[in-house]
C-alpha cells in the first residue's frame, strides 16, 4: 500500500520548498564524479514535480543553486549550467503538458548568457498555465534577497513614493523576489543535513521542517508522501496554545 492513499487530500500543504541535497555525496559513494550526481538529481526533480502535480499542491520551491555555490570549483560550477539549461529546454514541453507554470527566483543576471535565455524563454513559454507552479531559486540567496528588499525600500523613500512610518510587515513582503506567492507551509531538506543555508529565511518563518536521510537522487514520490503524513500529523499553532486552536477548529466545524 503506498503512503499516497494515507494522505487527506484536503490538508495538503499550500507550498512545499525542498533544499535538494546529496547529489554530490550520492555520487562520490558510488565512486562517480560530483556531476554525475547532478545528472541523476534531475530524474529525482522531475518525480517530485510530477508528484506535487498529480496530487493538486500549488507551489513548490526548489533551491537548485545559491549564491554561495559559485564558489565551488569551476568544472562542476560549469557543468551544472550546461545541464540546467539542457535540461530546462527539454522539459518545455512536460511541463506545458501537465499545465506548470515555471518561474525563477535570484539573482539571475548572474548565470551565463545561454542559461538565462533558457530560462526565460521556459518562463515564457509556460506563463499561461494555471496549474502548479514550479519555482526555481537559482543563483539565489535570503539574506540576498533581503538586502536588496532593504535597497529598493530606502530608494522609494529617498524618492518619496513612501514614508518611512509607512513601512511595515506587508511593505517588505512586496519587495521580496517571492511576493507574488504565498509562503511555504512545508520545507523538505534531503541528504541528513539539519539548517537552512539561507533558504527563504523570511519567508520560512510558520513553515513546518522535515529533514530526511535519504541523498537526493534517491527520493522519489513515496519519500514525497512521507513527509506530507509527517507535516499532516503536526499541529500548526502560529504561537497560540494547542488548546485554543483545538477550540477554533471546534468552532469552525459548528
């Protein structure tokens, strides 16, 4: 029986983030090179997508490279460029088949010429679907992104499009890269590390954590199904007690 038919499908997780993690390990354990990992993590993407798909999840945010790994060594910096933009043209196709809209979070200007016109022609190309969208954190990082947050906020009062006693919760949600989608109620890590690696700080702040062992190449979509029965079995408070939650869920039944 496959955790799939234990899920309530009506307690899904608006928003899944995963930080796939493991690639390289995954590889060095079977003696290959760190890219072979690579290569493999993008069958592990596609099963998670076509999983979230299938079962009805809105968002799903995937940290496929941040900031900080242009500082990895220049061949495999390399080859997951020319993979990501490889694989990116192939699954135009999948992805206006099964209705997912793609979209792009980081600093993109980044990337080498050929990946970001990938990209954006992939973003193009998928913008009228109305199904699941497939965010892409690339070449992204939170505390980045909350800088230039803080940038553009101190550039409309300067100009005076705003006042600084205007400024509150909502203005700086509108100037992050991620204000056009709601925040993730379920984070996956992969591989047995345990933090964040300035994932979506902000925007992580009421997500429910689940830290798996299994490296990234080998989760498919019953490892999927098990973290979304962990997340369904967990009480979300939001910082009230159990107690008056249970009595607003009672509430909301009568």
């Amino acid at each position: 029986m496959s955790q799939l038919d234990k899920i309530d499908k009506n307690q899904l997780p608006l928003h899944i983030a995963i930080i796939m993690d493991g690639n390289g390990r995954w590889a060095q354990e079977k003696g290959e090179d760190r890219l072979f990992g690579h290569y493999q993590g993008v069958e592990s993407v596609r099963n998670i997508v076509e999983g979230c798909a299938e079962l009805g999840i809105e968002y799903l945010t995937l940290y496929a490279f941040s900031t900080e790994n242009w500082d990895r060594p220049e061949t495999e910096v390399t080859g997951l460029m020319e993979l990501l933009a490889q694989t990116i043209r192939q699954e135009v196709s999948t992805l206006n088949k099964n209705n997912i809209k793609l979209q792009m979070i980081g600093n993109i200007e980044m990337l080498p010429d050929y990946a970001r016109q990938s990209l954006q022609e992939a973003v193009d190309l998928t913008k009228a679907n109305s199904g699941l969208t497939l965010i892409i954190a690339l070449s992204y990082s939170s505390r980045w992104e909350l800088l230039q947050a803080v940038k553009g906020i101190a550039a409309d009062v300067k100009s005076g499009k705003i006042m600084p006693d205007q400024i509150n919760e909502n203005t700086l949600r509108h100037y992050l890269v991620t204000s056009a989608f709601p925040d993730p109620e379920l984070m996956i890590r992969t591989s047995g590390e345990y933090r964040i690696s300035n994932f979506l700080l902000y925007q992580l702040a009421y997500a429910e954590l689940y830290f798996t062992d299994t490296r990234w190449p080998d989760f498919g979509k019953e490892h999927l199904y098990e973290a979304i029965l962990n997340f369904q079995q967990r009480q979300r408070r939001f910082g009230k007690t159990g107690d008056q939650i249970q009595r607003e869920s009672a509430t909301d039944m009568h």
